[in-house]
C-alpha cells in the first residue's frame, strides 16, 4: 500500500521556437490546458525534432491525468521517428514516460524493459540528471515486485545523484520512497526519519503531491506502530488537504489508508465502507493498479465477514479488470511492433532505391562504396531482427504472467463460490443450497424413483457444549459429519441445517432401505469417539419422511420435523418415520 513517486519528466532547453520549460510546467500544473495550447499550436511553424518534443510534453500531460494508453499512443509515435531525432534527450524522455506509463498500468515487465533502455541511452550519453531519475524509476519498479533489498538499493543510488545535482523536488520524493521501502521491511525508525525529511521539504518546496504521498505513508506506518490516535488525525488531514488542492489520485490512496487503519483497529463494517468509496473512485479516474489493490482489499474484508457472496462478486470483477488491463498493454505492445515495422520497411525501401541509383550512375558495376553500403543494410536488417524478437519475448513473458493472474483469480473464484455454498464448519452443504438440490431432485423425480427427507439432531447437545466448552461441542459436530459422508451412499446429498440439526435426502431408495440406512448411521454415529474425552457419549435422534409427488417441499420437511420430536419425546437415540 505504500506510495512511491516516480520523479518528474524534467524539462529540455527552450529552442529558437518554443519555451520547453513553460510547457513542462504547465503539464504537470494544469494538463488540461496544456492539451488545448498544443492542440492549437501551428505545426507548420516548428521543425520535426521540435515538433516530436512537443509530442513528448502532450504525453506526460496525459500521464498527469491518468490517461496512461493515450499517452503511450503518442509516445509510440514519437518511438517510431527517431531516426528523424537528434538529441538523446528526448528519446530518453520518450523511453522513461513509457515505462513510466505501464508502471501505473500494472505491467511491471513493461515498464522495467523501457527503464533499461533509458538507463542506456542516459548512461551513453552522460544525462547526469536522467540517470537518476531512470535509477529512481527502477527502484520502484523493484519494491512494486516485492524485491525490497533491491529497491532500498537503487533508491540509495538515486538519492545520492540527486543530492550531488542539488534537485531538491527529487530528494524530498526519494527521501519518502526510502520510506516507503522501510515500512515494508518494518524497519519503522529509519522509515519515520525519511518520512520527517520529505514531508519538511514538500511543505518548503510547495510540492503538494509529494506532501500528500509522504501524509498517506505516514497513516501506515502510525498504524503498524500501533499508534491509531495520531493515525486518525493524519487520516482526517490527508482527506481534507486531498479536498482541498483536488487531488483525486490521492484522495483514493487517502482512503485506502484510512480503510487500513479502520481494519487493524477491527472495525471491519467501516472499513468495507471507506473501501468500497475508494474502490469507486479509482475505477472512475482510471486508476487500474488502485483498483485491483482495493478489490483485493474488500475480498478479504468481505471473507472475514462471511460475506461470500459480494466477496465472489468483486473476484469476478478483478478478473474482468485483469483481462481488461492485459489486453490493453498487449494492443499498445501490438501497435508499437506495426509502427516499428513500418519504418523499418519504408528505411529498407529508401536504402533500395539509393542502391539502385548507386548501380546505375556506377554503370552496374559493384563498386566498394556499393559493398559498405550493403554491409550496412545487413546490420540494420540484423538490429532491427533483433529488436523484434525482444518485443516477441516481452510479449510472450507479458502473456505468461496474465495466464499466471488469470488462474489465481480462477481460483480464488472457486473458493468463493464452494464458501457460498457449504457450511464453513462442516464442510457440508448450507441450508440454501439444500434447498436448491432438493428443488432440482423434485423437478427430475420420475415414478419408479423413491426420495426421502431425514431430519437428524445430535442428542443432549446443550450439555455436551455446557460441560466440555463449545470447541468440544464443534468438534462433535464435525466428527459427526465425517461419519454421515462416509456411510451415506452415492447420490444422497447432506446439509447442516442449523445448529446440530442436519437434513439428508436420501434417492432411489425404497423405505424399509432407508429405514435400515438411517437406523445403522444412528449406531455409527454412536460408535463415534472423541480421543480426548473417550467417555464422552454421543447420540442422535431422527425422522424420517418419504416424499409424495402432491405436497410442497415445506409440507415433506415438516412432516420429516415432526417424526424427529417424535424421536426426542420417546427417549431419543432412535428413528421414527412419518404416518
């Protein structure tokens, strides 16, 4: 649940055209605007690698409003035309915004491959300042996966760059990452003393998203350090300054916190409240990685609270959230391969027709400078082989981890759906989906097929509960179900239908077959023993009704009733069937 912060894609020098830097500004600032201005720039005005900068800056607006597929549509582009760019600069802005991009996708794969390759392209060509912001960005890639070590490593590096460059926007956003990477590791003092440093220098440097990511790390780690009072304060200043400066994004990670607290405190009815609202919210501003953490979060809520219904009805929607993402980043993954492609054929077209031209001034005569112009189609061709097959190998790996999700929310749709069904003690069938068996039995009842209801209650149960405790009288009840799944035969369906009350039909059986079916399971369930009480007697009384095509489910269920009482009245421990 800890917030990390991806630093800044920082501005280029203004160009004879156009101030870089007002855009930039006004991207992170005001996104909204930014898009108009450049939406009505005159693009005729501009040269090619300016207008590809233009490009960029429009792209990082869209990341700013949670735009990330549309901005990744743009950058592609701007990929595609490199060859047309001079300065690395922007091609490593162009490789960071896009892992930038599928790091809040959730496609962590994704976002570290183009982390790399803006770690390369910054490294050759000596981008101090992007070095440690490529150095940040692969620290959070690392504490996302759960590769803490590995995290608090590169968020060293990246905080000893920046303070050797003097960007104090960039150290107050580590010094709150190095945090966050402590309050996973529980190393909670290291973690209050960056989190003290972040938080003094946002308020100095009037960064509110810095502030509001170090005030939602805090709330954790007031909360693990058990200190719920100040935890509640934070909580109630996080929401009111996320109100105040409309910080949507944050407003939800707000509440998530808040929901954490609520639920370590064991208040678990308001936390589902707050959330379900932040659960919500992130679905509406497109926070896809926020919702699948929340949806996640209320599954577990629900299954606490025994609500495996709406806990069945949320893993779905994970599911359907999980394809939807993955099917998204495999399409951006798809679009870049065809744009990469057609560049790759118009260049080999281009250097054709300049070969061809070669041959024919040269009077078709393979000339040295015709062969260096070969060796370097070769190469190219080589490159460009290679680039493919790297893309294909993400895709596949990318393709591997969402079968991967995909069958951990298989199965834990399974779990909920076998919760919603049986009793959580016994393991048998709950009372409502008898009804539905019993339901289903009756409507494919043919005549030559004989069904009976058995109404079966463990005898003197309260004083068993009394005198050994309820674990005892739990146990009872589960050794006593064990014994009714072993002995029953096939095609008879059990049910704990309250209490120490269990229903059993019985099918295809004639009556005196299931009298003496029942009348042996009573002796069964008399020979039962418990290890640590062996003098610890158990008996059960029953009725037993068959069922008759006129009467209603409710009329054979209270008739089986009836035989039961009758049972307990004549001295219990015996079988009586209904007249």
């Amino acid at each position: 649940m800890c917030l990390v912060l991806l630093t800044v894609i920082s501005p280029l020098c203004a160009s004879e055209n156009i101030q870089f830097e007002n855009l930039n500004a006004l991207a992170y600032e005001a996104p909204d605007q930014l898009l108009a201005k450049v939406d009505a720039m005159e693009v005729s005005k501009y040269d090619i690698e300016t207008l590809r900068h233009i490009e960029v800056i429009k792209a990082k607006a869209l990341y700013y409003l949670n735009r990330f597929a549309e901005s990744q549509t743009v950058l592609i582009a701007v990929e595609a035309a490199f060859d047309e760019i001079e300065d690395n600069r922007i091609k490593e802005l162009t490789m960071r915004l896009m892992g930038q991009n599928f790091y809040r996708m959730g496609g962590f794969d994704q976002a570290m491959s183009y982390a790399l390759k803006a770690k390369i392209i910054s490294e050759d060509n000596g981008l101090t300042a992007a070095q440690a912001q490529v150095t940040n960005m692969i620290a959070a890639i690392h504490l996302r996966s759960g590769e803490h070590q590995l995290a608090l490593n590169f968020f060293t590096e990246a905080l000893a760059n920046f303070k050797a460059i003097k960007s104090m926007n960039d150290i107050a956003k580590v010094n709150n990452n190095l945090a966050a990477v402590h309050i996973e590791l529980k190393q909670y003092p290291q973690a209050e003393e960056y989190l003290k440093s972040a938080l003094q220098l946002s308020i100095e440097l009037n960064r509110p998203t810095t502030y509001m990511s170090a005030t939602v790390n805090k709330i954790e780690l007031l909360v693990d350090t058990n200190k719920f009072d100040e935890a509640a304060e934070t909580y109630a200043a996080c929401l009111a300054y996320a109100s105040e400066e409309s910080l949507k994004s944050y407003l939800v990670w707000c509440l998530e916190a808040g929901a954490y607290m609520l639920k370590q405190q064991g208040d678990f009815e308001e936390s589902i409240s707050v959330t379900q609202r932040a659960y919500l919210m992130a679905a509406e501003q497109g926070l896809s990685q926020s919702q699948l953490n929340l949806g996640k979060a209320l599954i577990e809520l629900y299954q606490s609270t025994n609500q495996y219904e709406k806990a069945l009805t949320v893993s779905a929607e994970n599911l359907q959230q999980v394809e939807s993402i993955n099917a998204e980043i495999l399409t951006l993954k798809l679009d870049e391969v065809r744009a990469l492609n057609d560049v790759e054929q118009t260049r080999n077209q281009l250097q054709f027709e300049r070969q061809q031209n070669k041959l024919y001034l040269a009077n078709q005569r393979l000339t040295m400078a015709g062969l260096a112009v070969l060796i370097i189609m070769l190469l190219v061709a080589l490159y460009l082989l290679r680039s493919k097959k790297q893309v294909l190998s993400a895709l596949h790996q990318q393709q591997h981890h969402t079968q991967d999700a995909l069958e951990a929310m298989r199965e834990a749709k399974e779990a909920n759906e076998k919760l919603a069904k049986t009793d959580a003690l016994t393991g048998l069938y709950n009372r409502r989906e008898m009804m539905n068996l019993m339901n289903s039995a009756i409507n494919s009842t043919t005549k030559n097929e004989q069904q009976h209801a058995v109404m079966l209650d463990v005898d003197w149960f309260k004083q068993i509960n009394d005198e050994y405790g309820h674990a005892m009288g739990d146990q009872v009840l589960i050794e006593l179900s064990k014994t009714m799944l072993a002995w029953l035969p096939k095609g008879a369906c059990c049910a704990r239908w309250g209490g120490e009350e269990f229903l059993i039909m019985l099918v295809e059986l004639s009556g005196q077959e299931a009298k003496v079916l029942i009348e042996d399971l009573l002796q069964k369930i008399n020979d039962i023993t418990i290890d640590s009480h062996p003098e610890l007697s158990i008996t059960a009384s029953a009725g037993l009704s068959p069922y008759q095509v006129w009467t209603s489910i409710d009329a054979w269920l209270d008739e089986a009733d009836a035989a039961l009482y009758s049972s307990k009245s004549n001295g219990r421990n015996q079988l009586t069937i209904s007249q």
